[in-house]
C-alpha cells in the first residue's frame, strides 16, 4: 500500500482514525475546552505566520539537524508527552517510545499515561522525557523522580499550566468516566472498532498506572469525567516548587506550559534548561491567545532554547513556529492520529510526511538550515 497516496496529510490520517478509534476515546482525544476558541486561535496564529518565497537560488537541500540541550538530533521535532496514550490506541507508549528511540527523536511520556516508566526502561534508548504533573508530597515527588530517573529518563517536563481540571464539555459528553470503565453505551461504540478493541482486550481498561501507585486508597468514589486519581495528588506549582524540584533533579529541567516573558526571563535563574511555549493545545482555558502569538514575546525574554507545541499539523507549521523563535517543536494528537489510522506503522508514515514537507517548504524559501527561517519571516 503507498501510504503517502492514501495519506498524504494529517487530515487523511485523522480520518481513518475516527473511524477506527471509539467514539468517546476520540471525544477525549480530539477535543478541547469551553467552546474550542483557543484552539481555533492556535491554528489561526499559525496561519497567521508568512515566509517568503525565494527564486533563482539554485538546489536546496536543506538540512534538518538541530541542537538542543547539548543533544544533536536529525529532526527539530518530537512526540510530547499526551494522558492516557494506550486508551487511544493498544499500547501507544510502547509503539511510539519504540519508534523515538529508532528515529533518535525525544519521547514524552506523561505522568498520567498508562504505563509506569519502568515498562519503557528497555526500549526509549536515550530519547526519554518525562513529564511531571507536581504531587504535593515531596515524598511522592522524589520517589517518581527516582523511578524515572531509574528507567532512563534522562529530561523532567515540568507542567506549569494546569492549576485545575478544565470542564472539556466534548469529552463529558462522549461519555468517558473516571477510572475508566465500559458502560453498556460505550460497549456499542466499541464493537464498531473491532481493531481497537482486540488490541485492547477484555480485561481491565487502560489506567493510569502511575498514579494508581500513589492513589488508590485516595480515591472515594467517582471523579468527575474530565478529573482523575492525578488530581487528588497535585500541587499548583510556584517558584519554591520549581527550586525544590531543581534541586532533586539532577538532569535536564524544562518548563511546559510558559506563556509570560517574565516567567520566561525568571526561569534561567532557578536553574531551568528550557521553557515549552504552549497553550496544552486549547484543552485548559479557551480564553488564551495562540500559541504561535506569543512565542516572539518569549524569545526576546530569553535565551534559553525554547520549545513549542499547540496547533501543528505539518511541516510547515514546525518551520513557522521555528521562524518565531523555537528552536524546537513537539506534538501529542498528531502523533496519536497516525496510530489511529495505522496502528504500528502510523508514526513512520507520519515522521515521513513531516520530513517531506519540512524539506519542500524549505526549499520554496531558500533556507539551506533551521537558521535561515527567521530570515524569511515576513509576518508573525
């Protein structure tokens, strides 16, 4: 099968997976918050960003390599850390960790994922990234950390934009539960997808296995849909938490979550090696602007690699949000779209699709490296 001929964009991909994926998994997965504004806005912002076209520049064969946090890797981009990733698809942090390590791209994996760091521990390579959702025991806290740390991640994602559980009206509506369970409503939508649920099986669903750990006998009775045993641990992280945090941390410390050049221009002082532009892709608050919007307000506040994420969808998207000033692009949904749509062979085709596009954009503006793009920015 010539997957770029059936599926040459994200948008072919995203398709064949909501056929695939039952309902209120895809509800959980595809939605946001409040009316879904923001993230409208965070594709408006992208579209928002022009580069100039080049001619009479002879071949361009543009070079994708990058540096980040003294690490080389062949791509500016990777695969963030997303909640649940094995409700969405059968054993996602295996398949997609898997295929970082191969590619030598960074893998995310969430503190309220479905499996626990140490079943990644042989097969993320040097590629690991774990993010950290803050538990207010500083007990709880180190004893992640070690066991992270233990399964060879080697950089802490520090969430700092998500004080409270968002309503997310589109995923209550699909019907997901907390832990999750399959009510005879989401029976029939599982029956409808027959690979999903092989994969699957018909034993417990997915959970989020970390945070059991620590919550079990926390947990009284049913949580609201769009909360969970994670929110029963968590701290709203402030400045003490972030110096607590570097203390006990001894690798690489980033800031997901950042939108504030001041909190942007503080971070460099408390020991942070990069802050993460993002608006948790329009799924926390429906008021917030764009995200590509306020990446230039955060470059000029500090020099500190930045990475970026919210609203990318293709290369383009990745050269755009670069040309504002990240030096580095991650992407939960897509990557999730992808396995959807193609189980195992879903994040080669999409990594491949990237690459293409990354390269022809980039031959279209004349930039031979990552460098040149700010210097095609015309709008942004």
């Amino acid at each position: 099968m010539d997957l770029h001929a059936r599926f040459p964009a994200l948008s072919d991909l995203k398709a064949r997976a909501r056929r695939r994926i039952p309902h209120f998994v895809w509800e959980y997965l595809d939605s946001a918050t409040g009316v879904e504004a923001g993230a409208a806005r965070n594709r408006a912002a992208l579209d928002d960003v022009l580069l100039r076209p080049a001619a009479l520049l002879g071949e361009v064969a543009p070079d994708l390599r990058c540096q980040l946090m003294g690490r080389e890797y062949p791509v500016p981009f990777g695969i963030a850390p997303l909640g649940m990733s094995g409700l969405i698809w059968p054993k996602a942090e295996q398949l997609l960790s898997g295929f970082a390590a191969q590619a030598g791209i960074p893998y995310g994996l969430s503190t309220v994922a479905t499996e626990v760091p140490e079943a990644l521990a042989g097969q993320i390579g040097d590629q690991g990234w774990f993010q950290m959702y803050p538990p207010k025991s500083a007990e709880v806290r180190d004893d992640m950390l070690e066991r992270a740390k233990a399964a060879g991640f080697h950089t802490l994602v520090l969430t700092v934009d998500v004080p409270a559980a968002s309503r997310r009206e589109r995923q209550t509506r699909g019907g997901l539960v907390q832990p999750p369970r399959l009510t005879p409503r989401l029976l029939a939508q599982v029956a409808r997808c027959p690979v999903w649920a092989t994969g699957i099986g018909f034993g417990e669903m997915p959970r989020m296995r970390l945070m059991d750990s620590y919550a079990a006998d926390l947990a009284k009775g049913p949580l609201p849909s769009t909360a969970h045993v994670g929110y029963l641990l968590r701290a709203a992280p402030d400045w003490d938490y972030v110096a607590a945090l570097r203390e006990a941390w001894d690798g690489a410390l980033v800031l997901k979550g950042v939108c504030e050049p001041e909190v942007a221009a503080r971070a460099a002082s408390e020991g942070v090696d990069a802050v993460w532009v993002s608006t948790h892709a329009g799924r926390q608050f429906d008021g917030a602007p764009g995200a590509a919007s306020m990446l230039p307000g955060v470059r000029a506040a500090t020099d500190l690699p930045i990475i970026f994420d919210s609203g990318v969808e293709s290369g383009l998207d990745i050269l755009r949000a670069l040309a504002l000033g990240a030096d580095f692009v991650m992407m939960g949904r897509a990557w999730h779209y992808a396995l959807g749509a193609l189980g195992r062979d879903g994040p080669a085709h999409w990594y491949d699709i990237l690459v293409k596009d990354m390269e022809s954009n980039m031959a279209q503006i004349g930039a031979r490296r990552l460098e040149d793009l700010g210097g095609r920015l015309i709008r942004g």
